[in-house]
C-alpha cells in the first residue's frame, strides 16, 4: 500500500465523517410475537423480510419467537413487526443463571421457556432482598426480641 493508496483510504474515512454515514453493524433481534397458524408465520416474515438490511429471519412457532439478523435496527424491526397487527414486544426472557434471584415474583413467568425467567432490573431484585433480610434478622438467634418459641 503505497502513498496513494494511503490517501485514498484516508479520502474515504474523511468522505464518510462529513457526510454523517453511519456504518452500520450486523445485530441480531429476537421477538415475541403472537403467531397462531402457518399464515400468521408467513405474514410476519414477508414483512421481516421486507425491512432493509435484514439477512434471515427465523420463527420458532413453539416459544412464540422470531429471530432477524442482518445490518438492522431494533427500532425498525420492531415497528414492522407491529404493523402485521399481531401483538409483538421485544424477548422479554433471558436464561436464569443471569438474573441474581431469578424466582422472584416479577421475574418467574409460567410461560416463559425452560432455563428461562423474564429480564428484571436490578432496583427490582434490590427491594425483593431487603424485606427477606428483615425477616432473616427478626428470627434470628442473636436477637433477644426475638420470636419465643425458637
């Protein structure tokens, strides 16, 4: 790579910061939408598909679960999803030996997929673990007040 070539790459990251192009990244986006039938499968993907950048597209009709990936935006993907007039929201569910304390009551969902438990945020699981150490420090045996019959 010569001198020209140094500055033809340096004219093109130069051309590319003025004009305000973003590159944009490949990204995967998973989807709970609520799909019924083999028509319903259909409709979401031709829509998903119709969306610029997008690569593949993969429904998983037993978890509800549509999975894009290309040069997308979540955004994007998600408002063509709704406009299919099907009830869409973003994968809600992450596995649960990455949520502190995954069975508390606004992460446990029945519906949710084995080893899975819905994404909470941490001030969740904060308020949660307060109250169980009040309860673990009114029984214990180093308070005096404590209950009688222990």
């Amino acid at each position: 790579m010569g001198v020209a070539g140094t500055l033809e790459y340096f004219s093109d990251l130069l051309s590319n910061v003025k004009k305000g192009k973003k590159n944009k990244l490949m990204q995967t986006v998973a989807l709970k939408v609520r799909m019924d039938c083999q028509g319903c499968e259909r409709k979401v993907k031709s829509v998903l598909y119709g969306v610029e950048g997008v690569k593949s597209v993969k429904v998983d009709m037993k978890q509800q679960k549509v999975t894009v990936t290309g040069f997308v935006e979540p955004e994007k993907v998600l408002k063509a999803a709704q406009s299919t007039k099907k009830k869409v929201e973003l994968w809600p569910y992450v596995p649960y030996f990455l949520v502190a304390h995954p069975y508390v009551s606004q992460a446990y969902d029945k519906k949710a997929p084995p080893n899975h438990v819905r994404a909470v945020p941490v001030t969740a699981t904060i308020s949660e673990s307060i109250i169980d150490d009040y309860y673990i420090n009114m029984f214990s045996d180093e308070n005096p007040n404590a209950c009688s019959i222990m």
